[in-house]
C-alpha cells in the first residue's frame, strides 16, 4: 500500500483568525511547474499581467465590499502563485458581521469548518470567485493549490519589511526561476522523487 504523506497544517494552532490583526498571505497554482505563467510574464524585472493576473486583482480588490471589517495592503500577482497583505479591523464583539455575498456563495464549507474564523473565509472566497472567472473565461481546468500560508504580521518592522518584499518580488524572479529551471531539468530526466521534494520544499517556504 503506497504511504500517503500527511499534509503539514498552515495554520497556527489554537490561534484565531479573526482577532484584529495584519496577515501576510501567500497563494499558489496548482502544478505550478506545469503552469508556470498562467498569470503572465516577468521582463526586466516587472510583471506583465495578463487576463488571469487581472481577474486575480480585481478579486482581491473586491474583499473590502464584501467584508465590512478586513482592508487590503500591498499585494503583488506573480506569474504562478500571489502575495498580499491583510488587515481584520477591531470587530466591535461582532467578528462575523459583514459577509456578503462572495463570503456567502464561496465560503460556506470553510465557515462550517473553522468556526466562522475571517481569515480563511476572506482567502477561501477570494480563491473561489478566481477560480470561477477564469474557468469561465477559457480555462475550465484551473486551480490553486489547496489551501493558502499566512504570516501573522507582529509589529511595524515586519510590515514594512514584507511590504519591500511584495514590492520587490517580481525584480527577484530571476534567481528563483534559474533555480527552478534547473530543478525542472531533473523532473523532465524523471527524477519524479527530486520533483516531489521541491514542491514539498516550495510548500514550506510558503511560495
């Protein structure tokens, strides 16, 4: 019987979601060495969006609408996985007033599931409504990766420090993509078990 790996959580334990607070998150494609650039393009050090990297934006940008106690930071769609940063504002003892309808039509397995908790709510429905537009347009078999990683943000130096990261990332894609390239080389010679390694590795970095 072939030995299934446990999937490591990406969730702090006992932590909540929904508590006032700044969180960094990180979201990826399914098969990301197979669609390495459904987003689009890095050139010189800029990401050149295409209609899927657009459909992603106006999603997230979308959040606030829908969720009358979350505010969005920087982000940054990358041609196969994306970063933003998330702000859950002071409740008033009402943590879960506000969904609307994206919450209500995308999310409501997650809510069953985690105790009503904003954060997974917020990425779980912002994952779907993705989803949903770009099947609809001209790709019925995407995905993301299942679930998502998140940072708890702790105090300014780590927010302006990420922010530089988002900020930064697409310039940096050169080194990650030569390392991933290399490692692509060895998937195609069938090194399948190098294959698996690095998504496992990939998956714990949160990229």
């Amino acid at each position: 019987m072939e030995n299934v790996q446990q999937r490591k959580p990406n969730r702090l334990k006992g932590y909540d979601y929904s508590q006032p607070g700044i969180y960094f998150v990180t979201v990826c494609v399914h098969e990301r060495f197979e669609n390495r650039n459904i987003f689009g393009v890095i050139h010189q050090g800029e990401m050149m969006n295409n209609q899927h990297a657009d459909i992603v934006a106006n999603c997230w940008n979308d959040i606030p609408s829908h969720y009358l106690h979350v505010t969005l930071d920087g982000f940054v769609v990358m041609p196969d996985h994306f970063h933003g940063i998330v702000w859950i504002k002071n409740t008033i003892g009402n943590r879960h007033e506000g969904n609307g309808p994206v919450g209500n039509r995308h999310a409501c397995s997650l809510r069953e599931r985690r105790q009503n908790q904003i954060l997974p709510n917020v990425i779980g429905s912002f994952k779907s409504a993705v989803s949903k537009e770009i099947r609809k347009k001209d790709f019925p078999g995407f995905q993301w990766q299942k679930s998502y990683y998140d940072h708890v943000i702790r105090n300014d130096e780590s927010l302006m420090k990420i922010r530089e990261y988002i900020q930064n990332n697409p310039k940096k894609w050169g080194l990650d993509h030569d390392v991933n390239e290399a490692r692509e080389i060895m998937r195609i010679m069938g090194h399948a078990g190098e294959r698996s390694n690095v998504r496992n590795g990939m998956k714990e970095m949160g990229l």
